[in-house]
C-alpha cells in the first residue's frame, strides 16, 4: 500500500509547487520592475521584496559556493557600520538609514542566490522586465520634460528629465542596463523585434540625455563600448561584420536623434550649462571637492568612521564619493570592506565576459552597466541605489552558475 501511496502526494504535490513557482516568478517579475520607482524613501519595490524573497527560501533557493565572497563581504561591510552606528543608537535618521543598508544587503544576497539557478531564464525574464521598468520611467521623463505629462517637479526636476526617480542623477543611470540590453540583442542578431527594440533604443538614449546628467552620460558611452568590444572580441568573423555595421547605423541614429533635440531650445541652453566639467557647487573650499579634501584628513584620524550620516551633518551635504562615504560611514574596515567588494566583482565580471562559458552572453549586458556604476562612485552616491544591488547578485549569481558548470566539465573530462 506504501509504495502505492508516495507516487500519489508526489503527484498532487507537483502541480501546488508549479503554481508556486509560477506565483514566485511573477512577483519576482514586479519586484524587479518596481525598481522604477523611487519618488520616496519606502517604494512599491520595497513592499514586494519581503514577500518575493519568503516564496523563493520556501522554494528552496540556496547561496552557492561561488557567491560566499560576495555574501561575506557584504555582511562584513554591514557589521563594521553597525559597529560605527553604536554611539549614534539614539539618533533616528543615522539608525533609520543603517537598517535601510541592512535591507538592501538583504536584496543583494536574495539575488545571487535566486540567479544561481535556471541561470537562462531567470535573468531573461529580469533583464526583459528591468527593459520595460526603464522604457516606462524613460517615457514618462520625457514628457514630463516635454510638458506633456503632469508639473515640473513629478517626471522632471530643475528643467532636466527624472522620470520616476527624485533625482535626475539616478534616473539616467538607471536607464543604461536596459539600454544595454536591447543593444546586445540587436548587435548578437537576437532581437525578436528589431525595429521595436530600435525605437526602444532611441527611447532610452533620449532620457539619458534629458536627463543632464554627466554621469550617465559618460557612463553610458563607457558602458557601450565595453561592451561592444567584448562583443566584438568573443564573435565569429561574420558577426563581427554585423557588429560593425549596426554600430556604424546605431552611432549615425544617435548623432541624428541628438541633433533633432539641439533644435529645441531649452536643450540646447541645459546641455551647455551641464557640458562643463565641473559646476559652481563643486568648486571652492565648501564646494564638493574641498569637502572631500577637509573630510579626508579627518577620516584618517578616526578607525570607526564618522558614523552613519555623520559627514552630511558635518559638511552639510553628502560625500559625493561612495568610496569616501564608506569609510565615513562604517570607519577603515568598511572602506576596506567596500574596495574589496568592487575589486572582486570587477574581477569576476571581466572574467565573466571574455572566459567562453553559458555565462559569457548576459555577462557581457550586465557587467558593463555594474562596472560604470562603480565609476560614477567616485562623483555620486550609488549605495542606496536599489538596481545596484540587483547587479551585483546578478554578477554573483552567474559567477556561482559558471563555477558549476566549469566543475560539471572537469568532472565529465
């Protein structure tokens, strides 16, 4: 009878686990595309994450050998800022923030772990939906520039395009994966779509711009020809030749579309005032550059750190400078801590690109964008940006996939 009754509840246990999984993917599916929207400190991201991160432990998703490195740090950078916290536990905002960290180192292990496995269409389904997130905010800070879409200051912000972020800073660096995305499908010959993904392109390509921003500006250009080289380095001779070609169209649709908004004024005026290396605020002893030289010296003499948003109420506005706000904010082992995690993800992400491995093609979408992002810390904060965190577990996560498979190959050979 025993052996009659197991095959049943294995039976009826498969059709409850599939439509969990179901229901898992699809709130995975909103927890990426609500990345979008980051018009206040808690967002609809944040209301889905606790739900979407239980369906996945209780389906079963573990942390991978590969992934340690990066779970480790990342706890390592948590506690020596809770550790900085301490003399601070009776302030609000300092506490407030520190558990927003917590939250989002939460995330990033989340990733890793759930990109570990069913590598393929797992990160196909978060790089299209991430896609969608960013052509949706892209269109709305368009016409909110425009004037077709709501008042200054719901899509844009100090005549620049934010679509659905506060600051137009973030807005056009969030656009850059997706960007990125439709561009390695339409240069790898994958694009279902083309003519879609062209005008999706174009879209995306028009709020970086209208965002003003020189971050996402330069980022995006360092992104791109990141990643067409390793494009171009790991294809066969005739796709190389298809590369060229559609990068030449690309470049010569991009010049034209940039020429077409010169045309408007108010772009024109915004893009020589933002063209210059530097603006009034970052110059001077109290600008942004003198700030960091001060703040510096005093980070040298303190191994704790200033504390969680100490240096904002020293200076009266933040580092700018990730690097530097982490050994503000968590002290030496911190900034240590944080240097180590850029490095190895750096590390990995390049190997992930050019080693041949199932990894290498999304690698080569993500890497990039994860990469400029550890640039723009160096002028901007990037540590509470959410989409950052989902990167690095993507990279982590096809890190821990390559490490299986190369071992699955030794083993056969």
């Amino acid at each position: 009878m025993s052996t009659l009754v197991l095959p049943r509840r294995n039976l009826a246990a498969v059709p409850v686990r599939r439509a969990l999984h179901g229901f898992g993917l699809a709130l995975m599916a909103g927890f990426i595309f609500f990345a979008c929207f980051a018009f206040s400190e808690v967002a609809p991201y944040d209301v889905v994450a606790v739900p979407t991160i239980l369906v996945w432990l209780g389906l079963g998703i573990r942390l991978h050998r590969g992934a340690l490195p990066f779970a480790g740090l990342m706890l390592l950078y948590l506690g020596a800022v809770v550790v900085a916290l301490t003399p601070y536990l009776d302030e609000t905002l300092p506490v407030t923030w520190t558990i927003q960290l917590a939250y989002l180192v939460v995330t990033g292990i989340f990733f890793a772990m759930f990109f570990s496995d069913d590598v393929d269409r797992r990160m196909e389904l978060a790089l299209k939906v991430y896609t969608a997130s960013t052509l949706f905010s892209a269109g709305l800070g368009i016409g909110g520039y425009l004037g077709l879409i709501g008042e200054d200051g719901l899509f844009s912000r100090w005549g620049r395009a934010s679509g659905t972020f506060q600051d137009p800073n973030v807005f056009g660096s969030f656009l850059i994966l997706g960007a990125l995305y439709l561009m390695h499908n339409l240069l790898g010959g994958r694009a279902r779509h083309p003519v879609l993904s062209v005008a999706g392109l174009l879209v995306l390509m028009t709020g970086v711009l209208l965002s003003f921003s020189r971050g996402s500006w330069g980022a995006t250009i360092v992104a791109t020809a990141i990643m067409v080289a390793c494009l171009y380095r790991c294809a066969s001779r005739p796709l190389r030749r298809r590369i060229a070609l559609l990068s030449g169209v690309t470049l010569g649709l991009a010049l034209l579309a940039f020429a077409a908004l010169l045309s408007v004024g108010s772009v024109a005026q915004t893009l020589s005032q933002r063209a210059s290396v530097t603006q009034d605020y970052d110059e001077g002893e109290t600008g942004r550059f003198g700030n960091q030289l001060r703040g510096l010296g005093m980070l040298v003499e303190e191994p704790l750190g200033m504390g969680p948003l100490r240096w904002r109420r020293t200076f009266e506005v933040e580092p700018h400078n990730s690097y530097i706000g982490s050994f503000s904010n968590g002290g030496w082992l911190a900034g240590v801590t944080f240097l180590l995690l850029v490095g190895t993800t750096a590390f990995v992400g390049v190997r992930l690109m050019l080693v041949a491995s199932p990894s290498r093609r999304l690698a080569q979408i993500v890497v990039p964008a994860l990469l400029v992002f550890f640039l723009q810390a160096l002028q901007i904060d990037v540590e509470k940006w959410r989409h950052v965190y989902m990167m690095l577990g993507m990279v982590w996560g096809l890190e821990a996939a390559r490490r299986r498979w190369s071992a699955g190959r030794a083993e056969t050979g």
